[in-house]
C-alpha cells in the first residue's frame, strides 16, 4: 500500500522540466535545451542491457 505506481506519481511537461533543471543549473532554458540537442540518445530498442551485477 506504500508503494507508488507510475499512474499516482505526478508527471510534469518537457518545460517544466527543462525549467526546473535550468534554475537548479543556474543557467538559461536555452543553455538547456541546446545541451539535450547535442546528446545523441538510443532509442530504448537500439539499447544495450548490462547486467550491473557481473
């Protein structure tokens, strides 16, 4: 029963996101926004699953 599920944690949008993160930061929206451009991120498909435990 103390558990949460994903459906009663509360989701915020993409800009409040990057709102949040760029007040923690210090820095711009922008600045933001530009360094997630510049990541190149797999698709979770294309992702290579380790094994943290070998």
């Amino acid at each position: 029963m103390g558990h949460k599920t994903p459906a009663d944690i509360d989701t915020i949008s993409d800009e409040e996101l990057t709102e949040l993160l760029a007040e923690a930061e210090g820095t711009a929206p922008e600045e933001i926004e530009r360094g997630a451009a510049e990541l190149d991120i797999a698709p979770p498909e294309e992702a290579t699953v380790v094994d943290v435990n070998e």
